[in-house]
C-alpha cells in the first residue's frame, strides 16, 4: 500500500493563493485532516489509492452538455454525459485557458501555458512543443506507482521531445496537431476544405508561374503511437480519414484495455483521454437535429460514457474511480463551423470573455462525490493537477522550483459547494494578460488607456454576458484588481516564464515516409543561402499572433 505522502518543500502557488490561504489556512487545515481520514479508508479497502480518468474534449459552452433543458433548445441530446452529470459534481464555474493547446498544457503542468511558453495554436509545422524539463500529471503519479496512459488529442507540439511516450505516459497514441491537419488531402480540396493547390497540388494542372515548389507542409503526422521508453510509429497519414475515425473508435476500446490490464496487475492508473469527436469534414449521416459539428460529435461519444460508468462498475472499481469530463475551452465562434455557438456566455474560442473560458465540466466519484450536485464555485483547470497529485499521495513529486498555479480541490470534490480554495482566475490570450476574475467581479485590462481607467467592471451575477461594463460604480473594486494584478507580476518576475522548445519537427519516427524525413531536416543547406536557417525556424513563433478562429482544435 502506497503511503500518503506530503510535500517536504511547499509548492509555489500563484500569489492569490497566499492572501486565501492566510484567512482560511486553519480551516483548511482541518478539513484536510478530515480528508485525509476519508482517503486512507479508501486505499484500506481497494489496497490502492483512487484511479483517475480526465476526459477533455473541444470548443464546448456551457449548458451544452449535463443541462438536458438546455438541449431540448439545441436539438440534440446526450443522456450519458447528463447522467454522469447528475450522479456526481456538476460544476458551472469551471474556468480553462481560452484556446485548445493553452488548456492542455494548463492541465498537464498544472500551470498557465504562459508559464510554459505554449501560448501558440499548433500546425503544421510548428518546430516547438512543450518542454522536456516541464513535469508532467503523468510523471508525477508515475513516481508513486500508477500505470499512466494517453489516447487522443495532444497538439503539444511536433518535435521529439514534446512526444507523449517522452512525457511521462506510459501508453499513448496521440495527435500532435489538431483535427484540422488530418484532412490535409484530394478529399479535402475538392470540398473546398482548404485552398486549391496548398495541400495536394498533384491533383491539378501544373502552375508554370509557381517558382517556389517546396514551401507547402508535406510530410507531417496525423496520428503517432509509442509506449515510454520505446519507439515512435506514425499510425494514421494526413487525408486518412477513414483510417483516423478508425483509431479515434479504438481509442475508446485502447482506454477499457488498459483499466482492464491495471485492474489485473491490482495497479492504480491515470488515463488522459481526450477524444477528437469529429474531423473538418462532416460525417455523411446526422444523429441529431442541429446537425453541427460539435453536436454531431457529442452524441456519438455519448454512448462510451455510458459504457465507461458500466464498466467501472462491472469491473468493481467505480468507488475507487474519479472520472471528470469537460471542455477545453468555449465554442469556437469566431469562423468556426456550424454548430459553433454562444449559448448562457457572451464570445468564444480565443476570448477572454467568459464564454471562450467557462466550459462545462463535471465529477462522478460513486461513494466519495455526493449525487445531485451542481456547485458554483470557482475551479481551474490547473487543479485538477495539483488535486489529482494530493489524491494519489504524490504532493512530493511536483516540483516546487517553480509556479504551479494549480490549487488542491480535494475539499470541493468531497465536502461539494462552497469548498473551493481559489475565488480568481488570471486570463491569459497567448503572452497578453487581458482579465481578471475576482468571486463574482471581472475587470478586464485590454482597452484601457495608460492613466486612465475605463468602463473595465463587470458584475457576472448581473452581467453573464459582459455587456454592461461599469467605470464609476466599479470604482470601489479598482484597488483590489490593481493589487492583484501587482502581485502576480511581481511573482512573475520573481518566478519567470520558460520558452517553447523549438527544434525539427517528426525526428526519429520509426517508419517516417520519405517526405516527413525530408520534413524532419532544414529546407536549404546552410551555405546555400544567406541567412541564418535555424534562426529562421525560431523565428516562426514570434511571428503567430493569438488568435480566435484557429479552428476545432
């Protein structure tokens, strides 16, 4: 039995935290003695400590799942999702980064993808990823003895040392871009999903005023599979879609398969499973009335969760099981695909508005998470990090050299509404601090005027959709938002931001294709052309602007 276990350094919260901590600090204290309690009763009578499954997918509102009245309004429905909901924690204050590869990197660090220096859309190609020095959900349970896995959606870069099986996961196949890449093929430009000639231009008459043959991204991965320690194989081809709905359906069979094989080595584990849903391309047929997108791909992931909650049951593992499922971030709103919608917050994807940062999410824990539900507190999505380390006895492993921005939530999961230990949130877009949450009031810092203060206050119990901004009546909070924002720079120069790593995209793939090893090295020789070719590659980066309409992720 693995002994629970406490940080001997203290970890390195966000200054926030601190002003929290010294006005409830005793009570805290007390609740996390009771927990403590609870916990180990838990590990006494499954002889491990709890498993943990996060499921995370894209561009979802809140409401659109886990609120049945709400879909009766969209035409669609998925009674699992609603079910898992209702069984457990509903949370309607779950707060994520604003696009698909800050929130993931938020989640898997346990810190603001600013921290990281992954503020940046991936695509092809992107010469960078997450860093080999950031620490890992995955590394740190691996320390204390859980089986790690990781299906789906990684977009955490496309150089060797961002590699999921390089990053703590013991089992992984991932997709090192978004679902945008994979339709890169004939099928995609003669639908007109991207411009002629920029993905294939085999498939039309040669352009003689074309000088330039090479500039196109040929010879990137749609899907890579490898296990820690071991190679690297490329599974599924750009353009592939039948092969990639393929591996996307096996990724729900890869996810059973490996509780089934933990469950028999009596070991706890920690899958990320982060479901792609749909691709560009629509599918032929429509489950559902809206017909969107998004909705199209919910009810077809629907029916696994109901097989998910029925096997863990089976399987005699549910009570020792935490399952979370959620968005990654708002709806894609801005040029993104029908389906894409507002629906209780105002913007989107890319927003610092709370409708491209509230998502849905919600928490089913048969025997430690009460029924029935729904909690108003303020969670982020960086803790379920530092939780998801407290519950596996792993506190000690996360590193304390630096920020973690994530908050121990245990309390909220078990003792429900009212629990929570944070009341803010910092709002990044890419490397642009641009909001502030504080309990129930907003300021947002883009717009204002050097010296002067705007209409920059916003009441969200008054104003969900931050329509109404105040100047004058919201004069009595300036001084609270000022002093917060103060110590979160001052802690941030004191703890600074790290950088993306950068480097040659798809080395060392067991069996690359020709044109991804040709991808795999420079364009041009270095004497054969005057500038500096590996500055180039850096350069790329600071040449992308945040933006709101990058795509489904």
């Amino acid at each position: 039995m693995l002994p629970l276990s406490s940080s001997a350094k203290e970890i390195i919260h966000d200054a926030e935290y601190y002003v929290l901590k010294a006005q409830h600090g005793d009570q805290w204290a007390k609740q996390d003695k009771e927990i403590n309690e609870k916990l180990a009763a838990l590990r006494s009578k499954f002889g491990t400590p709890p498993n943990i499954i996060h499921i995370m997918w894209d561009d979802t509102p809140v409401g659109e799942v886990g609120i049945p009245a709400l879909q009766q309004l969209r035409g669609f429905t998925t009674p699992n999702i609603n079910k898992l909901a209702a069984e457990g924690i509903n949370f309607t204050r779950m707060y994520t980064e604003p696009s698909c590869t800050q929130s993931r990197a938020a989640v898997v660090t346990g810190r603001h993808s600013v921290r990281s220096g992954m503020t940046q859309v991936g695509f092809p190609f992107e010469y960078g990823g997450l860093r080999k020095d950031e620490v890992t959900m995955a590394e740190v349970l691996g320390n204390v003895g859980y089986a790690t896995a990781f299906y789906g959606k990684w977009h955490l870069g496309d150089i060797e040392e961002s590699y999921v099986n390089k990053q703590g996961f013991d089992d992984a196949v991932w997709e090192p871009y978004n679902q945008f890449p994979i339709i890169y093929g004939p099928q995609a430009e003669i639908a007109g999903g991207v411009l002629p000639t920029t993905a294939v231009p085999d498939i039309y008459p040669d352009d003689p005023f074309e000088m330039d043959k090479d500039w196109r991204t040929m010879g990137h991965c749609a899907v890579l599979q490898g296990k820690k320690g071991g190679p690297v194989r490329e599974l599924v081809q750009p353009g592939d879609l039948p092969g990639w709905y393929k591996n996307m359906e096996d990724n729900k069979t890869r996810t059973l398969s490996f509780i089934d094989k933990n469950v028999a080595a009596k070991k706890p584990f920690y899958i990320a499973y982060w479901p792609e849903l749909i691709a560009f391309l629509p599918f032929k047929e429509r489950k559902t009335l809206s017909g969107g997108f998004l909705q199209e791909g919910l009810a077809r992931f629907d029916p696994f969760v109901g097989d998910l909650m029925e096997h863990l049951k089976a399987k005699g593992i549910a009570e020792n099981t935490l399952v979370i499922l959620m968005a990654d971030n708002g709806p894609m709103t801005h040029n993104g695909p029908p389906g894409m919608v507002e629906t209780l917050y105002r913007g989107g994807k890319g927003d610092y508005l709370e409708g491209g940062i509230r998502v849905p999410a919600m928490a089913w824990w048969p025997g430690m998470i009460e029924a029935g539900q729904t909690v108003g507190d303020i969670i982020h999505e960086t803790d379920l990090f530092t939780t998801f380390a407290r519950l596996a006895g792993a506190e000690k492993h996360i590193p304390t050299d630096r920020v973690i921005d994530g908050v121990d939530q245990t309390s909220l999961l078990i003792n429900g509404n009212s629990n929570s230990r944070r009341d803010y949130v910092h709002i990044y877009t890419g490397e642009i601090y641009a909001a502030t949450v504080k309990g129930r009031f907003k300021r947002h810092w883009v717009g204002d005027l050097p010296g002067l203060s705007g209409a920059s206050f916003y009441d969200l119990y008054n104003d969900t959709r931050e329509v109404q901004p105040k100047m004058l009546p919201g004069f009595t909070m300036k001084g609270m938002f000022n002093a917060m924002r103060a110590r979160h720079e001052i802690w941030n120069e004191k703890y600074p931001h790290s950088l993306e790593a950068r480097g040659h995209p798809f080395t060392n793939i067991e069996n690359a294709r020709p044109e991804t090893v040709k991808a795999s090295k420079a364009r041009f020789n270095q004497n054969e052309v005057p500038f500096d070719v590996e500055e180039v590659m850096k350069r790329t980066r600071e040449l992308e602007n945040f933006e709101a309409n990058w795509g489904i992720k």
